[in-house]
C-alpha cells in the first residue's frame, strides 16, 4: 500500500513539474503580456561615456503611453536643447519614429532604413527604441542562471530570415518573478557579442517593478550609455494628445 501511495506521488509531482515547464515561446509571449503602466512620465538623465571614461551628460524628459508611444524632449545641454522624439507603434504592427533637431527646424520622418543608426550619440539604435515583435523571432530556452540578485530564465532569440535587424541573435536574462529582462546580449551578424544592455535598482511603484537605471554598453565601440529615471510617476492620465508630431516643436508639458 505504501508502495501504491508513493507511486501515486511521484506521478502527481511529475505531472506537476511537467505542466509548469515552460518553452522559450512561452517565456516571451510573458515578457511580452507583462503588466505595465498605463501611462508613465520620468526625468532621465543620459551620460554617454567613451573609453577613457570622458562624460557627456544630457538631461531629458519622457512620457510613455504604454508600450505603444513615447515622446522625449532634450532638456540640456545647449547642443541637444529643444531636440525631441516620438515613436508610436500603429494598431497593425507597423511603427512610425519621428525626431525634430531645432538646428534644421524640420521633424524628420525615421525610416527603416536609418533603424541601424545611433539615437542622438548615444548606444542605442532607432531598432533598440523599438518593440520586438514576438512572431520576428525563435526561442531557444537555456539553463536558467541567477544574475546578480534575480533568478533567471535564459532564452535565446534568433531572428526570422524576413526581419530586417542588425542582430544574429539576442540573449535574454528575465527575471522570473516579473519576467523582466534584467540582461540582454546583442550578437552581430557575425556571431560576436555587440553590445549589452542591463536594468538595475528595479523598484516597485504602485503594481509595477520599474527599473531606475538603464545601460547599454557596446563592446566593439568600447562606448557606454547609462540612463537614470528619477520622479518616476505612473498611471496619471497623460493626455492623449502628447502623443503627436505637433508636440515635437512645443514647449515640454509641465
């Protein structure tokens, strides 16, 4: 009898372990359908940092809608001043980027073509500003690891041969209790490693774990971008009507 009853155990442990694995796929299907704010607005400043360790710091102001629009006005310096950006990802996948430089007084329309380019100097590629869309790529599942504090899936993205990208692959870190990517490594096409972007000092603001820094380092460049978030505020109700090309040339909302 103890024999039947240890059998039976095994079984329903088994069975439970198996129904709680999860493939690659599913793993980002939930980094793609984690909660987010409704809508979030930051003050972030922006140091980009070259080899010999030299700073140029900028001072920016972000509004997000979702993951579906943003809109950032450079604050300061006086080279970057009054330069500002919008992106808005369209109801049918498709994309728009715009980015208005007061040098030229002209919003200038990104187009895919120009997705490979460096954000305003800093690490970041217009593509890096995007979403992923989840059916671009396949998932390969590693061994889970823990980096730093937070334990780990570890999934391998490998981009479809129709996507246009300037990675081979990307390695993900996310993190298990929130399914934040906590690291990611960039591949070229070649197979070396690129670039690597890491969130740290992730806070709780109302439901959601919000990361207060931000950096993307590019290995091949020997060049570093660090993002710090301060006044973080969530779920305010920002005007739909921010979230327009209109708003590039006007004054930040207060």
């Amino acid at each position: 009898m103890k024999k039947i009853i240890l059998l039976i155990s095994i079984l329903v442990f088994s069975t439970a372990c198996f129904a709680e694995q999860l493939t690659g796929q599913d793993i980002m299907t939930k980094v793609d359908e984690r909660i987010i704010p409704i809508d979030m607005s930051t003050e972030m400043s922006m140091d980009l940092i070259n080899k010999r360790g030299q700073v140029r710091q900028r001072s920016v102001k972000t509004l997000r809608q979702g993951d579906e629009k943003m809109i950032m006005w450079f604050l300061a310096p006086a080279d970057v001043k009054d330069s500002s950006f919008l992106r808005i990802e369209n109801p049918d996948d498709t994309e728009d980027m715009w980015l208005y430089l007061p040098a030229f007084n002209k919003v200038r329309r990104i187009v895919s073509s120009a997705r490979k380019e460096n954000f305003m100097g800093s690490d970041f590629t217009y593509e890096d500003m995007s979403t992923r869309k989840l059916n671009d790529y396949t998932y390969n599942l590693l061994v889970d690891e823990k980096f730093g504090e937070y334990d780990c899936y570890v999934v391998e993205s490998t981009p479809q041969e129709t996507v246009d990208t300037s990675y081979g692959k990307i390695k993900s870190w996310i993190w298990k209790d929130d399914f934040l990517p906590v690291k990611e490594e960039y591949y070229d096409r070649l197979g070396y490693l690129k670039k690597v972007k890491v969130l740290s000092e992730i806070k709780k603001i109302k439901a959601y774990w919000i990361p207060f820094k931000m950096t993307m380092e590019d290995l091949q460049k020997e060049h570093k971008t660090e993002l710090s978030f301060k006044n973080i505020k969530v779920d305010t109700n920002i005007p739909a009507e921010y979230f327009h090309t209109r708003y590039l040339t006007r004054k930040v909302p207060q």
